[in-house]
C-alpha cells in the first residue's frame, strides 16, 4: 500500500509543467509528416477539385455520364473540400516556426492573391467581355450581356475561388494576435495592434452576408469582387482562430510563471509543444465537424419554420382575417359574391359598397375549423420539404457544410509535427508550380474527354473536304 503511493509521488515529481519543458527534458515522439506534406496534399486536393468541375460539366452535357458519375463526384468533392484545411495547416506550422517570420508568408500569400485577381481581370474583361463585344453591334452592352449569363450560371449568384484570400487574412490576424511590434505599437498602444485583429475577421464575416443576401435574392455581388470574397467555409476559419487563441493562451500561461517572449518562442521548438497542438488540432477538427453539420441543420429548420410562418401569415391574410380580428366567438370575413353558373339567371346587381362582394359571419366553431385548415395547408410535406433543401442551399453558398468531413484528418494530424523540418526545403517552392501545371493537365485532358460528349452533330468528313474545296475554289 505505502509502496503505491510512494511510486505515485514519483511520479508526480517527474512530471514536467508547461514553463518547465525545455530541449533536455523534451519528449521523444515527433510525428513523421511536416507541413511540406501538407502543403502537397493542400495542392492535390485542389487538383481533384478540378476534376469535380469538369465531372460536373460533362453531367449536364450528357445525362448517362452525369449518372455514371454521380458516386465518384460526391467523393471527390468531399476530397477537394480538404484543400483548403491542409494549406491551412501547413500555412500556421510555418507561422509557428521562429524560422519562418509573418513577413515571408504575408508576402507569398499577398502576392499570389494579386496574381490570381490579376488574371481574373485580364482574361475575364480582355478575352470574355473583349470577345462578346466583337461580335455586336453595341459593344458597350457586352459586359451587361456576360453579367447576366454568369447570374444564370452561377447557381448562388457569385463565384468564390482565390483560396490565397483565406491564406492571407489568416496569416494577417496571426500576425495581430501574437507578433511582437518593436517599434510603433508598444506599451498600451500594443492593446491597439491586438485589436486589429478584427479587421481580417470583419472581412470574413462581411464576406459571409454578401454571400447569404446574394443566395437569397437580395442583392447581385459584382463580378469584379469575385476574386476578393472569401472562400474557406466559416467553420474553417473558426477553425484557424481557435488554434491562433491556442497560442495566444499558451504564452500567457507560459509567461505567467517569470518567462519572458523569447523563452516562448523557444519553447514553440519543443516536441512536447508540438504533440500538444497536433491532440488540440485534432479535437477541434472533430468539433468543428459536429458544429458544421449543426449550422446546416439549424439553417434548414429555420427556413421550415419561416416558410410556415409566412404561408400561415398570408393565408389568413387572403381570407381577410388576423387573430386580432375575432371578437367573443364570432368573426367577419369578405369573400367573392359567387358568379352564376350555366343556365342560371343573371345575378342581381351589386350595390355601392358591395362590389362583388358578400359578408358573412363565422361561429368559433367554423372558424376554429378554417384555422386548422389554414394550419395543415401551411404544414404541407412538399412545402416543408422543399423549405428545409432551400436552407441547405443557402448554407452551402456561404460555405457551412464544406467542413463536415474534417474529422477524416483527425488522425492524420496526429502524425503531424510542424517542428520537423523537411528533407528538401527547395520542395517548398515547386509545389506551387507543380500544383499549377497539375492543374493545367487536368483541364487540358478533361476538355479531351469531354469533346465527345459534346451535343453537337458528327461531321461527315467526306462534306468537309468538299466545302473546303468549294471555299478554296471560290477564293481563288
């Protein structure tokens, strides 16, 4: 009995507090993955997303393929869904390195969200607008003409695609939570340069009700803003802004006991720190999967119950009631005046004030019965039905249900350490390039592809050679 106590307070000597870890006293497990390999499967899942767009578009070309398709679609576009998760990632195990300063990641992932919008604007204005414009003869209602195909293509009304956004604002609010300013921001001012931080999430959330008012109708976003809105789901980013608080919190308890920044920044280096977020990481991933799929759910129940609330509403409203109205059992309502049928006898004219018009007075029985008419029609199936895929629609256009299959890196990160350096740092920068030329494949193969399902008639080769010669013959 005293002998199992005694090895209990061993251990409880042995075990080391957070402010106490150092590089002697350092755990040995470091897991095998660094944010390189992140960064390559960020890259591939961006690739896949590619060919989920082409899938989709050879669907709506061809029904039998978009039926042989349909299985593998679903799959591939909960792979490409992770695209964005793992640069994420990879991008904050870069920021967590005192190696890697917020500088070289603003710069890379500012200078790659300016490139995109970039050329966006050439191809879209020069080469898109500049094509349909020569081709009428009012040049200048070229741009209304596209902006209005592209609100018919476009199923939510915007199109969201400059992941680089995401990346830049989520560096920008690191930077404001835990960088240290050495020159402008100090002492009380530094409270200044942590509220800053909202700037990047205000972005976000502003980004969030375009995004809803646009899906619903209420207003028509720009196509020029296309390569400015955001495009991770919200859960991600809450995601992101978690793991940034990990930080932040942990400094503080670290800097509790007498340690100063820098003894942080040393102790960011160690493994313990490491396995610490990667157990952290993954719950949360778990946690922002349940709280996805909540918000989807929450958003259809509230587009089910404002759909009946508002067929309710207007059904009493068109009887020329409210409840407001009743009054000790009985109720007045103004109907149409019954129109004669074939064969009657012509209906006596109305008189002043009764325009084809007839009162009538209900008893509370009648009109309890005319309420719970009024009830089932609004709680029709179909209606509600039809309610609850409209608020998944909605909360798909502003990205809630793109993180519901987070969990699936729960045990990936575990494997990962954003303390272990990769073998080829030269990798780092090729993977961009690769991603893009893998990109470029994928296009170039699946229009190959796709150019037999185009619904267009097969040439007749023989017809050919004899309208080119015809056309030959006459220009000559």
């Amino acid at each position: 009995m005293f002998g199992k106590r005694d090895k209990a307070d061993q251990a409880k000597k042995k075990r080391v507090r957070l402010h106490e870890t150092t590089h002697e006293n350092d755990i040995r497990f470091r897991g095998p993955l660094t944010a390189q390999h992140f960064k390559i499967l960020g890259w591939l899942c961006i690739a896949i997303a590619q060919v989920v767009v082409l899938l989709t578009l050879g669907g709506r070309m061809n029904a039998g393929l978009a039926e042989r398709t349909a299985g593998w679609r679903s799959v591939l576009s909960n792979i490409a869904n992770l695209s964005l998760p793992f640069l994420l990632i990879a991008n904050f195990a870069q920021l967590l390195n005192t190696g890697e300063g917020y500088r070289k990641q603003l710069l890379m992932n500012g200078a790659a969200m300016a490139g995109i919008c970039a050329a966006y604007y050439l191809v879209f204005y020069r080469y898109i607008v500049g094509g349909v414009a020569a081709f009428l003869q009012e040049p200048e209602q070229a741009l209304p003409a596209v902006n209005e195909v592209m609100n018919i293509v476009m199923p939510y009304g915007f199109f969201a695609f400059n992941i680089f956004v995401d990346l830049f604002l989520c560096t920008l609010c690191m930077l404001f939570l835990n960088y240290q300013p050495r020159r402008v921001f100090k002492g009380k001012l530094r409270f200044v340069f942590r509220l800053m931080a909202l700037l990047p999430i205000g972005y976000e959330m502003g980004c969030m009700v375009l995004k809803v008012r646009a899906a619903r109708g209420l207003l028509t976003i720009p196509t020029w803003a296309y390569p400015l809105l955001t495009v991770k789901p919200p859960m991600t980013f809450a995601l992101f802004l978690a793991l940034a608080m990990f930080v932040k919190t942990r400094e503080l308890r670290f800097r509790r006991h007498g340690k100063t920044h820098e003894e942080y920044r040393e102790f960011l280096k160690t493994r313990r720190n490491s396995w610490n977020f990667s157990v952290f990481l993954a719950i949360m991933l778990v946690l922002a999967s349940i709280a996805d799929v909540l918000v989807v759910f929450g958003f259809s129940m509230n587009e089910a119950v404002q759909s009946v609330t508002t067929d309710i509403e207007t059904s009493l409203s068109a009887v020329g009631t409210s409840m407001e109205a009743a009054a000790d059992g009985e109720l007045e309502l103004t109907l149409p005046r019954s129109q004669p049928g074939e064969g009657e006898g012509e209906a006596a004219p109305p008189s002043p004030g009764e325009e084809n018009a007839e009162k009538i007075l209900l008893t509370s029985e009648e009109r309890e019965a005319l309420m719970q008419e009024v009830v089932n029609g609004a709680m029709d199936e179909e209606r509600i039905a039809a309610s609850v895929d409209w608020g998944m629609q909605v909360a798909n256009a502003v990205g809630f249900g793109g993180s519901a299959f987070l969990f699936y890196l729960a045990p990936l990160v575990l494997l990962f350490s954003y303390t272990r350096k990769p073998k080829y740092r030269l990798v780092d920068m090729l993977v961009p390039v690769a991603g893009i030329a893998l990109i470029l494949i994928v296009y170039i193969e699946g229009i190959h592809q796709l150019l037999g399902y185009l619904p267009v008639n097969k040439i007749n080769l023989q017809e050919l050679k004899d309208a080119v010669k015809y056309y030959a013959e006459t220009l000559m």
